[in-house]
C-alpha cells in the first residue's frame, strides 16, 4: 500500500554484572536543613541617594560645652529616736524622714538591728538625695546626734556638714531666723499640735524607752511617724501664714472657737487650788510645770531632777 512504513524489531542481548534494582524496604534519611542568608545587595540611584541625604537626615549639630545645672534646694523633715539625750550616754535606734514637698509625703524609717547598721542604710539615703535643708523640731539635738554618730564610726559625709538647718521650735518661739529678744516658751511639739491641729500625744516618751527594751520594733516606728507627721504639721502652716500655698482647706483644727474650754481638775483639798510654775529640765529641754511649793521634781520624761529656779 502506498505511503505505508515498514517497522521492525530486534532485540540484541548484552552479558553484564550489573544487578537489576529491586526495592525491598525504606531507608530513612535525617537530615539538618539550615536557611542561606540572602544576599543583602541593593542599588540605590544616585537620584534616590541626593534626596535621602537633603531630606530625611538631620542638619550637622556642633555641640557646645554644657551650662552648670543647679538642683532645687529641696527641706527634709527629720527625727530621730534614741536610749538617751547625750550621744556618749545612748545610741540612735531609728532615723525617720519625711519629705515635705512630695505629691503624696510618707514617713520613712531607717532601723536596723544595730546603730552602725542603721547609720549606714540612713547615709546611703542622704548621699544618694538631692535635700540640702534639715526641718525638725528642735534640729539641733538630730543634727548633732547624727554627726557625733558620724564620728564614732569614722563616716564620711561631706553633704551632712552641708547641710541647713531649719528649726520649728524657733520658728514657734521667735518666729524669725534672727535672734529676737525675749522670754518666749517654745513649747513642745505636742503641745503645738494639740493647740494646732486638736491632737494627741501616741505616747508618753518614757514608754519609748520601755519598747526599746521590749525590741518593739513596730510601736517605736509608730511613735516616730507621728513625730514626722506633727513636724510636718507645722512646717506647712508656716508655709500658710507665709502665702506660699492655701491653707483655708488643707490641715484643718477639728474644734471651733466656741468650744468650751477643758475642765479644771478637782483639787485633792477642796477650796484650794494649787500654784504651779513653767520649768524646763535641763537634761532633754522638756517643758512642763511643778508645783510653786516644790522644791525638786522628777522630769517625766527622763525622770531627771528639776530644782525650784
């Protein structure tokens, strides 16, 4: 048939040593597959180069030499409690603070099982803050204590000898920094803050001494947070009368001027009333009263003896 094609078959035969592949079970095959960093080439026209470097970064800036920074002279209220009024006589057991300018001011105690280890944790405090003004009550005693402590230790505080000292017992005798001529009283801080602020004394001093003994670390903690609280008390109503802040609503006396006045105390011989005078012992410098017929008292706070003057 035309345009048909003729197919054919042969078949040829090699001899060889080759095995034929026959699959007979899976081999298993680990392995660790790491990713190839990609290759972190890209060309920039120098068109793209001329607009990044007019628009998006900044102007060369020469830096001039820095002007002396001086930090706000900030106040520290500060007490402290001891076993005695002399620094060779006792030891400081707590060292309290409070800031007065905070948002929110909370007292806060350095107390530590011994003196020197109080004494260090209160440094690292003063050394690390930004305070250049002590306030407290009769500031010289704390002020003095703490410096003669310094000393007994061998510490190192050049901020402490720094320091300004601003006294509330001067301010509530004298008013004025300066020496002002006069036989003024200062009182005591209880005193002011019971005529103040209507308050109340959280404990006789004498019982201090008994929760020193006792190791009652939380009353003591307790009786000079209430010091700091009273200090402040006043250091506000100065900064009051002064015009520094607002005082109508802040700080307020629970009584009014139509309280009636306290009564007297009954008299153990009826018909008589007895005489008393102002003394002030001259161990602690606590003010309190005696009888005009006394000869000697016991001061009730550290049981010293005051002489008639």
């Amino acid at each position: 048939m035309a345009g048909e094609m003729q197919a054919g078959l042969s078949v040829e035969w090699i001899d060889t040593t080759e095995e034929p592949f026959r699959p007979e079970k899976t081999t298993e095959i680990f392995a660790t597959l790491e990713p190839l960093e990609a290759e972190q080439t890209t060309f920039f026209t120098p068109e793209w180069t001329d607009f990044y470097d007019s628009t998006v970064l900044p102007p060369p800036i020469s830096y001039g030499a820095l002007p002396e920074f001086e930090a706000q002279k900030r106040e520290l209220i500060i007490n402290i409690e001891t076993t005695g009024t002399l620094p060779w006589e006792g030891r400081i057991v707590v060292i309290g603070v409070l800031d007065p300018n905070a948002l929110e001011p909370m007292a806060i105690n350095f107390i530590q099982e011994s003196e020197l280890a109080t004494i260090d944790e209160f440094l690292a405090f003063w050394e690390q803050s930004s305070y250049t003004t002590l306030v407290a009550y009769n500031v010289a005693f704390d002020y003095r204590f703490i410096y003669a402590v310094l000393q007994k230790y061998r510490k190192t505080s050049a901020r402490w000898l720094q320091a300004k000292l601003y006294d509330l017992m001067q301010q509530q005798k004298q008013v004025k920094d300066s020496f002002v001529p006069g036989f003024n009283k200062p009182g005591t801080l209880e005193q002011w803050s019971t005529y103040l602020f209507g308050s109340q004394p959280y404990a006789p001093q004498k019982q201090v001494f008994k929760w020193i003994e006792q190791g009652n670390i939380e009353e003591i903690v307790n009786f000079n947070s209430d010091k700091l609280v009273k200090a402040y008390g006043l250091w506000v109503l100065n900064k009051v009368v002064e015009g520094s802040i607002p005082g109508m609503e802040i700080l307020a006396r629970p009584s009014t001027e139509t309280e009636s006045l306290p009564p007297v105390p009954a008299s153990d011989n009826p018909g008589h009333s007895e005489e008393t005078i102002p003394v002030q012992c001259p161990k602690c410098l606590q003010d309190q009263t005696m009888p005009t017929t006394a000869k000697v008292v016991n001061c009730k706070v550290c049981e010293n003896p005051i002489a008639h003057p």
